[in-house]
C-alpha cells in the first residue's frame, strides 16, 4: 500500500494514530498474505505437487551410477559418462547401503 499525501508527524496525537492504523492494516494484510501463501502450499501438497529442485538423476540412473560403484569405478570417473556433476555421483555412493570401497561413511548427528 502507498501513501503518498500523508505527511508523517508523529509528534501530535492525530500524527500517532494515523500512523498506527496504517500499521495496523499492513499487519492484517501481512497476516493474510502468509494465510493464503499456506493454503496454497497445503493444495499443491494434497495434489502431489513436487517442490524444490529437480533430481539430476532418476532412479534408474541413480541405479546404474551405484552398480558402477560397486564394481570398482572410480567416482572421478563417473561425471563425464553420465554428463552430471562429482558431488551428484559422491550423492549416490552415500545412498548406498552397503559401499566396501573402503571410505567411511559419514554419520548424521542429530543437533537435539
């Protein structure tokens, strides 16, 4: 909302109370954009809406980079055959279950 011809004076008590309505509204108005920005939200959900970015590589793929791994290929090379990045091919190796190339895993530490 602009306000362009209203002189801010808030020294006077007309000034305060200008000034606090107009706080007021854009308070309501915050209040309801973040209402509707949830509703939409809990929507998109409800009708199986994906969110964030896109995965590089699908399952199949994912698969196939993992097999790759296990049969003792390096992870250096793996980027420039499936046209992806080292950090999605490291991604993959640390969705494996059962990974014997000798590096240690790393564990999640819960901040609780």
């Amino acid at each position: 909302m602009h306000l362009l011809s209203i002189t801010h004076d808030g020294t006077s008590q007309t000034g305060k109370m200008t000034m606090s309505v107009i706080a007021a509204v854009a308070e309501f108005e915050r209040d309801l954009l973040i209402e509707r920005t949830q509703a939409g939200l809990a929507r998109a959900r409800s009708d199986g809406k994906a969110f964030g970015r896109p995965r590089t590589l699908n399952q199949l793929q994912t698969l196939a980079v993992q097999q790759r791994l296990a049969s003792g290929t390096s992870i250096a090379s793996l980027p420039k055959a499936l046209g992806t990045s080292r950090q999605t091919a490291m991604r993959c190796s640390a969705q494996m279950t059962s990974y014997t190339r000798g590096w240690p895993r790393r564990q999640q530490h819960s901040m609780d």
